[in-house]
C-alpha cells in the first residue's frame, strides 16, 4: 500500500481551499512551491493541515469526490470550508504531519467546534425576531429572538435541575422558588430549552410560536 501525504491548503480567495496529495518525503519542497507560487493563478496560499496516509492516491480521490459539487473545474481548488476539509482529513488513520504544535485529536475537536459554530449561527438567523413559548404543565416560559440571540424572559417558570453538567447559561441563571428572576441571553434555541426544562432537550422541538407551531417550521421554508 502506497504511503503518502493528503494537505488542504488555504487561499487568499476566502473560502476557497486546495486539497492534494504529495509523497512524503516532498511535504515540504511542495508546500514551499505552492507557498511562493500560488496555484492556476491563484496566490497566499498557506499549509492548513496535513497527514500520512496509507492508499494516499485513493483517499485523495474519495476526498475530491466527497466535494466534488464545490470543485473549480480542472483544479484541486473547492469552495468549501476549511474547517470541515480539517474536520475530515484529522478523522483519517496516519501520522499528523502539519501541524507539529497540537494534537490530532485537538485539530479534530477544534475544526468540529468550527464547523458547529457556523452551523448554528446560520440557523440562529433563520428565526425571526419575536416572541415564542414553552407551555408545559410544569413549566411556562417565553423566550425573545432579537438580531440572533435567544432570551429566556424574566418571570419565566422553570424546572429544577439536577444534572452534574449543565450550560453556562442554566447555572448562572437566577431562579427564586421556580421563577426566573432575570432575562438570560442564549447562543442557541436549545440551550434556552436547558435554563428553562433543565436538561437536555432540542430547541427546534421545544419552543413554539405563539399559534402554538414548533419553531422548527422555520428551517423546512
């Protein structure tokens, strides 16, 4: 089985990313090559992640092909997210070869938090501004959407909680006999889900509108 190196590189272009293979003992004069003169006229090109792979040629056509709608036709360049190409490369079997300062395991946690991030902050603004509810027999809560923060309104009747994690926004929330005593502001319908129910739950299916339709009607238009 051929061994050898599968990098993704970024680009002066935001988004768009290279992705190749090299052999490993020319990792670094290729990275040097692609560093100082660009690729098919594209420049700033700088060495994201890179790793040792058996069947190297393979998986690096399985890659392009995995991204294969976001391909620049004739090139080794996608308009993709860097952070999700990290995301996959770090999740192969092989030898991290760039970058040498962390781990693998932490150059795969980090591009997941990435990737995450920028997939709730795009579902954040699929939620209009306004007002929606909880109404549980046991708990009932309002909770106001303003410009992509969620906040879980004062006055708010909420669960108690006797998980040995919770969020931040749950432990820090003030809560009086059941009752919320202050607004708390929340990154993600879910976790307001949390201060309010106190314990897991998917904010999608949690919080309704005030016609009482799940919020999740919002991602299906």
């Amino acid at each position: 089985m051929a061994k050898g190196i599968i990098y993704c590189m970024t680009t002066i272009v935001p988004g768009l990313v290279k992705i190749g293979k090299t052999g490993s003992e020319n990792f670094e004069q290729r990275m040097y090559n692609l560093e100082r003169n660009g690729y098919v006229n594209v420049v700033g090109l700088n060495r994201r992640f890179a790793i040792e792979v058996e069947d190297y040629d393979e998986k690096e056509i399985l890659i392009h092909e995995l991204f294969s709608k976001s391909n620049v036709p004739n090139t080794e360049l996608f308009a993709v997210d860097v952070e999700l190409v990290v995301q996959l490369l770090s999740s192969l079997e092989g030898k991290q070869v760039f970058p040498k300062s962390i781990s693998k395991e932490e150059v795969f946690n980090t591009a997941t938090d990435e990737v995450q991030r920028d997939v709730d902050k795009a579902n954040r603004m699929l939620i209009p501004d306004g007002t929606y509810y909880i109404f549980d027999k046991n708990a009932k809560a309002s909770m106001r959407v303003e410009n992509g923060n969620f906040i879980v309104e004062k006055g708010s009747k909420c669960l108690p909680c006797n998980k040995d994690w919770m969020p931040e926004s749950r432990k820090k929330a003030k809560i009086e006999n059941g009752i919320l005593t202050e607004d708390v502001i929340c990154k993600s319908p879910s976790t307001a889900g949390w201060v309010v129910l106190g314990n897991a739950n998917n904010g999608w299916f949690t919080w309704k509108t005030e016609d009482g339709k799940l919020i999740d009607i919002f991602r299906k238009r």
